[in-house]
C-alpha cells in the first residue's frame, strides 16, 4: 500500500494510528488490571459470606432436635443466584443448603481455603472443631460475563472516542499547516508579472527560512528580468538616432544621386531603417508592456484614446479604411491609457497591414469594456491562431511586420487581467480575424 503524498495526511495518519494503538493498550491493561481486582473482591466475597452463614448455619443446626436433617432454606424472590453455599457435618452429611445449590456440584471438605474446578470457584470454611462445614460456590462463567461487560464497558467508549480523536487531529494537523497553504498561495500568484517578496513576517521558523530563500530567489529573478527590459528598452531608444541619421542620409542620397542603380539601392536601404525603426519602437513598447505599472487607482473613459489612436493611425493610412465605432456613454476601465493607447495601435496597425486590402478595418468599443476590432481575409487555421500571439510570429510567414504586435497585445492584457480572443473567421463573415479584448474593470468612480 502506497503511503499518501501529502505530508499533512500523513502526519494526521500516522498520529491517529499512535493515538489509537496506545488508547487500545492502555484499555488491555486497565482490563487486565480490574480482571485481577475483580477476582479478589469476588474471593472476598466467598469469604465473606461462608464467615457470616456458618456461625447463623451452627445456631440453626445445635438447636435442632433431630440429627442428620437436611434442611433447604426457602427463597422469598425469585433472584438469580451467583453465590450458593451448603453445610455438612463431619460424616458428609448434608445439614443446610441454599435453594439453588447442588450437592453434586460441591467437592468434600479437605480444608479451610479456597477451591476450583472446571466450572465453579470455591471457599471452604469449618466450626467446631470442623466437625460442621461450610462451602460457598460461584459460577465462573459469573466472572467470565462480568469480564465481558467490564470489556465492552471499555471498549464502547473507544469506540466513539477514537473518532472524534481523529477528526480532532485531522482539524488541528490542518490547522497547524495553514501558514503553509498561505504560503504556497502567496507564491502561486507570483509570477513574470509579480515577483513581489511573499509575506514572512508571520510565518513559523520552520517556514521563515523557506519563504526567506524563495523572496531571495523572486528579488534575483525580478533584478534579472528588469535588466533585460532596460537592456531592451534602451537599446531600442538608442538606435532611434543612428538610425534616424541613417534615414536622412539615404534619403539624401536618392535625391542627390542621377544614377539610377544607386537612387535604387537607396531606396532599399531607406526601407530597411524605416523597418528597423518600426522595430526598435515595437521592442520600446514591449518593455512597456512587461514593466511598470499598467492599471491606475481610478478608472478612466476609454472613448478619447481610442479615438485620438484611430485618426493618428488613419492619417498614415490611405483610404480611410478605418470604421470607428464608439457608444454614446463612457467606457470607464483601470487600464493605463498609456497600455491602453498601445494596445489599440498595434491591433488596428495589425488589422490593416495583414487584413484584405480594399476592404475596412471595424474597430468598435462598446459597453461594459469590450474592444473589438475586426478585418476580412484568408481564414487562419487554429493552431495558426494559437502561435499568432508569440513573439516574431506571422500568419504566413511573411510580410515585413515585426512579427510583436499581438505579443505586445497579450502581454499587456496578460498584465492587466484582461481577456484577449482571437476568432477565425470573423463572426458573420466568410474570412478575416477578430481580436476581442475585455478590458479589466476599476472601481465606480463616486
């Protein structure tokens, strides 16, 4: 049989077998212990009782007139009768018995003291010079059955007692282990998006130095994962410039050229920093994405954000193929509007780079908090679907994206307790891809 994984079933296990087997003990030697008591109160009893009948049992037989007689001393109720006695002279003739007693039952007279046979416990007294004798029998199986009840008296209470003990030591070994489920849910709840140290101060010492080790081991990872956003962040902001003069200098460059090879390699060149910017801007919001603080204390209107991301998105774009939905009444959520402005860029940039070419981009937020954007095209397979928000992943391949805008669009709903879902075809469609975004919600406002 395979022992239970969990240390505190185990522990409440082997305590409630402890228990049981010592109360089992102990209620053996108490039993063994009152069995010895109780035959010497019942010899004391024999003895008690031939000592008291055999004086009263002389009287009767002296003052009789007639020797030899056998007299049977009525009962006045019916009783059962554990104790029988019965008197002889000194030829063995019976002088005196009790109304139960069998003669055939009682061994003869061969001195004072205490006899036994297979079915009876005896005591044997004498008077007059032993000349009238006196036997007092009790059945053993009287013994056996008060032994038993004794037992059972015994053994009953355990029966319940042993029980509740282990209920009881199940509850406390619970109990003794809540600090660790604390624990255990403190650090469940830890993650890339919080690797604050886990609360110690109440733990016990056993504990203490566990949760100690794992805040060490949360501060190192914290450290190391905000040198790689720095790293990123800052390397993404410090290309801006060299890149940027790169930029001017090619363009210069195809203005000032008169041969064509040269104005067209310029133009290549030109397209690759405009990638490379677009890159390095992307990789500057990711390490948005994945540091800071992404939710505020109180809720704000989404309306004029996405508003305000719409027009600068469409003014690039030509053919306004944006369609903007938005209600009448505000669209409160905690999300930074900063996240929040990033995030919709990147969906509708996604929507109309990847998305049928002529056709509109619906970008719609509507009540409670949901922000919803839509475009038509080929439709995507859902394990393509299920990789599209990694990181330098594209539907076909291809394409000169970079490859982050939905891994910053779940990132940030990752760490701000969104929800994101991508559908495939578009409900109502024949093609394309919506990404529905429930944004997380903050307090009323009073």
């Amino acid at each position: 049989m395979r022992m239970p994984r969990s240390i505190q079933l185990r522990l409440a296990l082997a305590i409630s077998l402890g228990v049981t087997l010592l109360w089992v003990a102990a209620a053996t030697v108490t039993a063994t212990i009152l069995r010895d008591e109780m035959d010497e109160v019942f010899d004391s009893a024999l003895q008690e009782t031939a000592q008291r009948i055999l004086p009263l049992a002389v009287m009767d037989i002296v003052a009789r007139e007639e020797e030899g007689l056998t007299q049977q001393l009525a009962t006045l109720r019916t009783h059962d009768e554990f104790f029988t006695y019965i008197v002889r002279d000194a030829q063995g003739r019976v002088l005196l018995t009790s109304h139960s007693a069998d003669p055939e039952l009682f061994p003869a007279f061969d001195g004072i003291g205490f006899r036994q046979t297979a079915t009876h416990r005896f005591y044997f007294d004498a008077a007059l010079q032993e000349t009238i004798t006196i036997a007092v029998a009790e059945p053993l199986d009287h013994r056996v059955e008060v032994a038993r009840e004794m037992r059972m008296a015994l053994a009953l209470p355990l029966l319940l007692v042993i029980p509740l003990s282990v209920a009881g030591i199940l509850l406390a070994v619970r109990l003794g282990f809540r600090p660790v489920r604390r624990l255990r849910d403190a650090l469940a709840m830890r993650g890339a998006a919080d690797l604050s140290p886990a609360p110690a101060d109440d733990l016990p010492g056993e504990l203490a130095p566990i949760a100690a080790a794992v805040n060490q081991l949360l501060a190192r990872l914290a450290a190391a994962f905000e040198a790689e956003r720095s790293f990123a962040a800052n390397a993404a902001h410090e290309l801006r410039t060299p890149v940027a003069g790169a930029l001017a200098q090619a363009q210069r460059l195809q203005s000032e050229t008169g041969d064509p090879k040269a104005a067209r390699r310029a133009g290549e060149i030109e397209t690759t920093l405009k990638r490379l910017t677009r890159l390095s801007e992307k990789l500057m919001q990711l390490a948005r994405a994945e540091g800071g603080r992404l939710r505020r204390d109180t809720p704000a209107d989404m309306r004029p954000i996405l508003q305000m991301v719409a027009q600068d998105v469409g003014r690039a774009e030509e053919g306004g193929r944006i369609a903007l939905d938005l209600p009448q009444t505000a669209v409160l959520s905690d999300m930074d509007p900063d996240a929040f402005a990033i995030l919709a860029r990147n969906l509708i940039e996604n929507a109309l780079k990847h998305g049928a070419r002529e056709a509109p981009v619906r970008v719609t937020l509507s009540l409670p908090r949901r922000f919803t954007v839509t475009n038509d095209g080929a439709t995507l397979a859902p394990d393509t679907l299920a990789r599209l928000t990694g990181r330098f992943e594209r539907a076909d391949g291809r394409g000169d994206g970079s490859g982050l805008g939905l891994a910053i669009v779940r990132t940030l709903a990752e760490r701000t307790q969104a929800s994101l879902a991508l559908t495939s075809p578009a409900p109502g469609r024949e093609g394309g891809l919506e990404v529905t975004v429930d944004l997380p919600q903050g307090p009323a406002p009073a």
